[in-house]
C-alpha cells in the first residue's frame, strides 16, 4: 500500500529548477545555484519563523534570552541569512535589501552576474499577531559584474529575469517564476524539501474580492475612490465584490493569485508615489501576476 500513502516520483523545487535550466542548453547553471541558495535561506527562516512565538524572537531588538544573547528581530535576522546565503552562492554580485540602508557589492573574488532585490520578512509588523509574512525577491541579470555599479541595479522591472516569494504561514509555500508560468511549492518539513502543490498558477479570469486599506480611503484620489466605490455599490446589477485585507503583502498577493480579483495600494495624498517599494515588493510581485496571466498598472 506503500504506493498509497507515498507519492514516489515527487517534484521539488530543486527538480523543478533543474528542468527549467534544461530548457536553456547554453546555461551554466549560474541560476540554479542561486535559486538553490535562496531556497535554503527560505526553510532557515520559516525554521526560525515558526519558533519565534517560542523562542521570544519577536520581541524587539535589544532584548536578551536567557542566555544573556543579544536577540535578533526575525527580520535583521532574515536578512543575515539571506545575505550570507546570496553571498555564498558566487552567483551574485549586488544586492538590495529593504533591510539595508546600502546596496551590498559582493567581495570581487565572490562575485556572479545576478542582482537580487529583496524584502527578507515583509509584513514583519504582523509577526508577533501570528499573521502570515513573507520574503520576496526579484533577479536581474547584470552585464559586467566586475564594474556593477548602483545605476545598473535601478533596473525596469521588464528586465527582471526571475521572481517570487515565499509565505510563512500555516504552511510554508514558495511561488517562483523564471520567465516561464508561476509554480507554487510547499515545504514538507518531514523531508526538508519544497514540493510542488500549484503546478502552472493562473489568476482566475474575474474575481470577486477586493484587498486595500480602506483606512485611507480620505487620502484616495478621485478615481481610486471611484472604483473602490463600484465594488461596493456594482451599478450592473452584479453583486458587490468581498473586501479581504490582511496587510501583509505576500498574503494578499498570494490570495489575489490562487483567488483572483485585484490588490491595491494606491497612491493617495499621504504617499503621494505609493507606499509599496517598486524595486522588492512592486517588480517581483508584478513580474508573478503578469506570468500567472494577470496584470499590474500604477492605475
Ligand atoms: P498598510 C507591510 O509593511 C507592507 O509593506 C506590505 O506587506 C503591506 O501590503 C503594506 O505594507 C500594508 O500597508 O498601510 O495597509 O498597513
């Protein structure tokens, strides 16, 4: 019966990856390394994630445990990790961190040809509430990796050549694109190994939920108020669409994804450009709903 209970031929991620990397015979296999790398960097902090509560790594930075240790915010150290692991893979050459104030130019003799744009745990503040949060990324290619400089970072997001994000919530679920449809991986903590559970993501064609922060709706400009209005109070007869806001981007985003309808964060009069970051929340996550067949626009 073993084959009931056991599905033996499983797709994991690294498997995935690999058979992505198979369809570009002139690769190195620079990318699968370091998709390799932020993978491990994943189950660390879902790891770490999931022993916070437990471990009073929520609290604030500064605190001390019980053996006198400095505690780390789960966010300064997802970022450590994360950083330690891009660096170790030799497949980077910058990185842009929301956690950091600077870029960070790989050692020369440690460099790749990637930049990796990333928001190690965002949505932190929902952390100690036990709502779900997330890391994102973007990948972009860079030309000469010995003279990367900041200008050639501030790249369009039509030029992000890989994406994704990994929410740690009641499972722990990773969704990635290489430019080739959206796949969604979930982590088998029994085995240490994402499993593929959402083959081919698509955005449903119509949705009916609605996700913004209708706390701002003073600050909303004209047509954002507008259209927000119109999910409410639909004027052809449809019925009016389900608000569902957690806050935490991942989530949101995720749930937009397998769900359908729209996730906004419109500019108003408070952040006049927004308040989502183009180059580790806007990019990567738009890069994922365009590949899942969806779209992104600044309205
Ligand atoms: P607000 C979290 O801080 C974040 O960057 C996104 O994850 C989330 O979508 C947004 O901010 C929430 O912002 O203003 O609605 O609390």
């Amino acid at each position: 019966h073993a084959a009931d209970t056991f599905r033996t031929d499983l797709m994991t991620i690294t498997r995935h990856v690999l058979n992505e990397q198979s369809r570009h015979p002139e690769s190195r296999g620079d990318l699968t390394i370091l998709l390799s790398h932020i993978v491990l960097g994943c189950k660390f902090v879902a790891s770490a994630v999931n022993k916070a509560g437990l471990a009073k790594l929520t609290g604030l930075a500064g605190e001390t445990n019980v053996q006198g240790e400095e505690q780390k915010k789960l966010d300064v150290l997802s970022n450590e990790v994360f950083v330690n692991a891009l660096v170790s893979s030799g497949r980077t050459c910058v990185l842009v961190s929301e956690e950091d104030e600077k870029a960070t130019f790989v050692d020369p003799k440690l460099r790749g040809k990637y930049c990796v744009c990333f928001d190690p745990l965002d949505g932190s503040s929902n952390i100690d509430c036990g709502v779900s949060i997330g890391t994102i990324f973007g990948i972009y290619m860079i030309k000469n990796q010995d003279t990367v400089t900041l200008e050639e970072v501030l790249q369009p997001g039509k030029d992000m050549i890989a994406a994704g994000y990994c929410m740690y919530g009641s499972s722990c679920t990773l969704v990635l694109s290489t430019g080739n449809g959206v796949n969604g991986f979930t982590l088998d903590p029994s085995l240490g190994e994402f499993i593929m559970t959402h083959p081919d993501i698509k955005i449903p064609p119509k949705g009916k939920i609605y996700s913004v922060n209708e706390g701002n709706a003073k600050n909303w400009d004209t047509p954002t108020a507008k259209y927000v209005e119109k999910c409410k109070y639909p004027t052809d007869g449809s019925s009016p669409k389900s608000l569902r806001y957690i806050g935490s981007m991942v989530a949101d985003v995720h749930r937009t994804l397998l769900y359908g309808g729209i996730f906004l964060y419109p500019a108003d009069k408070k952040s006049p450009s927004g308040k989502l970051r183009v180059m580790y929340e806007v990019f990567p996550m738009s890069f994922l709903m365009e590949e899942a067949g969806g779209q992104s626009f600044t309205g």
